[in-house]
C-alpha cells in the first residue's frame, strides 16, 4: 500500500512505480501532480499485477486515457480518476476491466460517446461520469450490468431516450441524469426499480406525461423532474412515496390541482410546485408535513394557503431576487439558486449576541467543509443568516430517520469532512476559533453528502497566546467536555472532546445519553474499522485536555482507516 494523498505533491508522477511488483493499494488523491498526454504512469501501473485499488483523482494531470488503460489485471477494482482535466474519449479497452466495481470519472472534460464496451464491466456497481462533455444516447449496454447501483451522468450533453431498459436494472439505487439534453418520455417501467433511492432527470427536454408507475418506487428520499416539459396533472399516486424527503417538479407545464394525497408524504422537506399552471386550492393535507422546511408553489394560478408551526428559529427559502424583512419570505433566485435563510427569533434571550458572533467568525471563514454565509439581513426586530443551502439536511436526520441509511464508508467521510473543518478552524485561521457545540445536528450534507459545519452562535475565538478562555455559554448536554462543563473553561480541546462522542454516536447510533455503544457489525474488516474508530474517540475524549489527540492527527488517523477499509472492499 502506497498512500501520498491530500498533500501538495508538484511534478510527474514517477513511472518506476509500476515496478512495485507487490504494489495493491496505490492512492494520489488530492495533489498538485503532473504528468504527459498519454498518462504513461497509468501504462507502468498494468505491471502491477496486483493492484486492487488506483485513485489519482484531484490532480491537474491534463492528459488523455489510452487504449493501456484495458492492460490492469482482473484483480483491479476501484478506479478513481475524478477531477484530474482528463481529456479525449474514453477507450474502447476500459471494457477490459472485468474486475472493477467502482469507477469514477467525473469532474473532467471528456469528450465523444460512453463505449459499448462498457457491458464488458459486468462486476461494475457504481459508475460515475458526471460534469464531462460526453455526447450521443445512454447505450442500451449499460442495462445489462445486473449489478448496477448508482449510475451518474448529470452535467454532459447527453441526448436522445431514457433507455426503457433501465427499469430493468432492479439493482440501482441511485439513477441521476440531469443537465443533458434528452428529449423522450420517461419510461413508465422505471418503476420496477423498487430500491431505488436518488431519482433527478432534471434540466432536459422530457415531455409526455408523468408516468403513473413512478408512485412504484416506495423507497425513494429524492424525486427532481424539475426544468422539462412535462404537461397534464400530477400522479396523485406519486402521494404514495412515504420515504420521500425532496420533490422538485417546477418549471413544467402541469395543470390542474395539488393532489391531495401528496398530505401522506410525511417524510417530506422540501417541495418546489414553482412555475407551472396548477390552479385550484393548496390542499389543507399539506398541514400533516411536519418536516417540511421549504415550500414553493409561487408562479401558478394557486388559493389558499399552508400553516405551519412556530419555531425558536427555522429554515426558510428565497422565491425572489431580493430578500425582505420578513419572516414569510420564500423562494429562488433569479439564477435557480437555493439559499437557506437561518432566521433568529429576537425574543430569546441571547438571539441578538448569537447573531453577532455567527456573523463575526463565518465573514472571513473559507473552507470545503464549512456552510458559507451569503449575506446577512438585520434591524431592530428581524435577524437573519442566508446560507448555502444544504439539500441532504443534517447528520442527526440521517442518524436517527427511519427511512434513510448510511452505510460505513459514507459515515467515515463524513466524519473526516468534519474534522477537516475543524482542523481549519483551530489551526488554519489566522486565530484559533473552538466551535464549542459540535454535534450531529450540526453537520450539515450537502447534495454529494460532503459534510459541512454550521451554526457559530456560542463560537470562541481565541486570542494570540491564549490557550484557553473561560465562559458561562453552556453548549448541548453530552457532547461538553468535563473542563467546559465544570469550570467554564473552553479551548480546542473541548472541540476534540465533542468530536469524539460524535464519532462514536455516528458509528453506532446511539445518542449520548444512551446506555450502550453496541457495534453490530459482523464482517471482520468491518469491524475492525469500528475498533480504530472507537480507539481514536477514546483518545479524543480523555478527562485531561492536553492527553487528548490533536484536530490534525483525528483527522489524519480516519483518513487512514478509510484507505484501509476501501482497501479491504475492493
């Protein structure tokens, strides 16, 4: 196993690394490497007949994959080369990696058609080409990869037919094909996929009316049709996706009514109606959505009106492209874009001094993994934070819904999302900031379940020299460390210390103030994944601050464990 990702790497990736002749984890990521056009590095790693596992991906290598690419041994894996400049059509050869379950090709610019060859991965399970410049059909070949589970090719300019074949493709549990250009009717057979969990074909030119079947898929959370052509009325049995928490059929041509089965959807968050031609009255179901936090049905020919209840401070949406001092403001920008709006309420005691310590540490914070602050809305009666919006919602919703899964890798890159954000604010700012409330609750997914820290309004900054400071703000019960909790005494190690139980709640779902921390977990590579988490919680959770681990070292330590558990998958 070779490891040099998430450094700053310059220069050609050595070709001698294919004399490694034992060599089977080899992973690059997120350098600043180089290489020729033809990528001869990846030639030299088909001498490593061994290699299970190849990720070069976040690297500026801006060259083109060559027939050689068909040269690795059956034994490879996982292919990783997302977000490298890649250019060129992808060989015909890449349909000689029988072995690959995983490939990700996204973030490039290649260009030409998605080769046939393709059926040849009949081991492929997740395969994805969003964000390139790929041209032509959806080949019918890809419906013959009976183990396909998500299939992403958003963001090409893709055109023609939905393939109807696809619904035969029972295995997929994420189907995601918007901004291209595809012009058919949704298949009515994509309903046969009863697992499926992520469905978006928005931004093309699909037209016909939607079809009935789509009420099939119960277990879908995400359902976008949004940016088409769809005319006619709305399936009422779409109403039948109890496990729905995001649907988005705006900028159609829908007529007639809101189905009044739509009230069922009680898992529902988000619901956008926007511009379309429905008319009639806002069914008084819609009061059942409890979850929802954002609704827009502006741009029909709507009555009525939805309540809903009050909150200490609550998530609300932009519809227009100004934002007024009001609580009731809802909507999208004139760009499409999303924003979520944190509105305070004034009348706690504490709001006013919240609000000013949000909006003093997130104006000059800048990183990957932290929510950005768009603006800010105040006077003497309204504050309120607009922020980047965050479609998946938070952790603890993932945690604890039950509809929603994370399985062990999404729940280790989650936890070394958060502690990269972390890691940036106790030792990449210019003074340290400790979070001082760091739970699930708090870390936020945004729509590629990358995790991102939110809410600053107990935040401590501390001054040149300072380790510590001392204050009477008391965070959430269960994540306080002992020294914060008994003395007041606030430093990144309280940080630590929360990060710690964090990582234990999301690895075994057990709250805090639960009795037990039980691992069900039966597969040994599992389970020992398990144990190094739980030995790094430990050690992030000792009763002596200075004993307790660094951001830095948690952080690299999961990034760590994840190389390995990746490694023992693939």
């Amino acid at each position: 196993m070779v490891d040099l990702s998430d450094n700053s790497f310059t220069g050609v990736i050595p070709e001698s690394l294919g004399n490694l002749e034992y060599l089977e984890v080899l992973n690059l990521e997120l350098n600043n490497f180089i290489s020729d056009s033809s990528l001869r590095f990846l030639t030299s790693l088909t001498d490593c007949r061994k290699l299970r596992a190849l990720r070069f991906n976040e690297n500026a290598l801006d060259g083109a994959l060559s027939a050689s690419v068909g040269n690795f041994s059956n034994l490879l894996q996982n292919f990783q080369g997302n977000g490298c400049k890649l250019k060129g059509v992808i060989p015909r050869e890449i349909g000689n990696l029988t072995g690959v379950i995983y490939m990700s090709l996204y973030k490039n610019e290649l260009t030409g058609h998605i080769p046939n060859t393709i059926q040849d991965m009949f081991n492929l399970q997740e395969f994805y080409l969003q964000s390139n410049e790929i041209e032509g059909a959806i080949p019918n070949v890809l419906c013959s990869l009976k183990d396909l589970g998500a299939l992403d090719l958003s963001g090409n300019h893709i055109s023609g037919l939905v393939p109807s074949c696809l619904g035969n493709v029972t295995s997929l549990r994420k189907l995601n094909l918007a901004y291209n250009m595809l012009n058919s009717r949704l298949p009515a057979n994509l309903g046969n996929l009863q697992d499926l969990i992520e469905f978006n074909v928005s931004s093309n030119s699909l037209s016909g009316h939607i079809p009935l079947e789509l009420g099939n898929l119960k277990t879908v959370t995400l359902f976008d049709l949004s940016k088409n052509y769809f005319p006619g009325k709305i399936p009422s049995t779409l109403g039948g996706l109890a496990e729905l928490a995001d649907l988005s059929l705006a900028h159609n041509r829908l007529d007639g009514a809101i189905p009044d089965s739509f009230g069922k959807m009680l898992s529902l968050e988000y619901l956008d109606l926007s511009y379309n031609n429905l008319s009639g009255e806002i069914p008084k179901s819609l009061e059942a959505l409890v979850y929802l936090k954002y609704m827009n049905f502006s741009f029909n020919k709507l009555s009525g009106e939805a309540k809903r209840k009050k909150s200490a401070y609550r998530f609300i949406y932009i519809v227009r492209d100004w934002i007024t001092p009001c609580q009731g403001s809802k909507g999208i920008l004139k760009d499409g874009t999303l924003l979520a709006v944190k509105v305070f309420n004034v009348q706690l005691e504490g709001a006013f001094k919240s609000f000013a310590m949000e909006c003093g540490i997130l104006r000059n914070l800048r990183h990957r993994n932290l929510t950005k602050v768009i603006t800010s809305c105040s006077n003497l009666d309204f504050k309120a934070l607009v922020l980047e919006y965050m479609p998946n919602g938070t952790l603890d919703k993932w945690l604890y819904s039950h509809n929603l899964f994370l399985n062990l890798l999404q729940r280790l890159d989650i936890m070394i999302d958060v502690a990269s954000a972390m890691d940036y604010l106790h030792n990449g700012y210019s003074t340290p900031i400790v979070h001082c409330d760091l739970k699930p609750s708090n870390a936020l997914l945004d729509q590629e379940m990358v995790g991102h820290g939110s809410d600053f309004g107990i935040a401590k900054l501390l001054d040149a020299g300072e380790a510590f400071v001392q204050t009477r703000t008391i965070a959430t019960i269960g994540y306080i460390a002992p020294e914060y909790g008994q003395d007041g005494i606030v430093s990144t190690s309280c940080d630590v210390y929360s990060f710690g139980i964090l990582m234990m709640e999301t690895f075994t779902r057990r709250r805090p103030s639960d009795e037990i921390f039980p691992g069900d977990e039966q597969i040994d590579a599992k389970m020992q994944c398990l144990l190094s988490i739980t030995e790094l919680a430990l050690s992030c959770t000792l009763v002596t601050p200075n004993a307790r681990t660094s951001m830095k070292d948690a952080l690299s330590t999961l990034q760590k464990i994840r190389l390995q558990l990746v490694s023992s998958q693939h």
